[in-house]
C-alpha cells in the first residue's frame, strides 16, 4: 500500500514537471523500489552517522537503521493530476 500510494503522488509530481525523490527506512521499500522499473535508487542503503552536536530524540531519529535514497523515474500521471487540480 505505502509504495502504491508514493507511485501515484510521485506520478502527479512528475506530470507538473517535477522530481520526486524519497528516502526510506523500510526494508521492504527499499526492496520493492530496488527492484521496480519506476525507481531509480540514487543512495544504496547506508547508515547514517549521527551529526556532531546532535542529542535528545533527534539523535536516535533513524540514524542507526539503514536509509536508501530513490528517485522516481515512472510515468506521469496527466489525467489524474488534472483531474485533481494538481496541473
């Protein structure tokens, strides 16, 4: 569902002329974007060192997971972004 949802909003970003990209945590986002036409994955998964001088929750806010960095390279969506007054 969270992949097919980003798909169709990215698809509106691109139909006005825009890149979508998107970072995520989730394994199996990661996976299915990796695998999928519609993504090209512009970050491999990594981990993130906590920056200096960072502390309290922002210090331990997904900076020891792995994040992978995707753009979305799919088809726009003119018909629906039209529809919804996007363009």
């Amino acid at each position: 569902m969270g992949n097919a949802i980003s798909e169709f909003v990215a698809s509106w970003f691109v139909a006005t002329g825009k890149q979508y990209r998107s970072t995520t945590t989730h394994r199996s986002m990661i996976r299915h974007r990796n695998r999928s036409p519609l993504w090209e994955m512009i970050r491999p998964p990594a981990l993130s060192a906590v920056p200096t001088g960072v502390y309290g929750p922002a210090a331990s806010a997904g900076w020891d997971r792995y994040t992978a960095g995707f753009r979305y390279v799919g088809p726009a969506n003119h018909d629906e972004a039209r529809r919804l007054g996007v363009i």
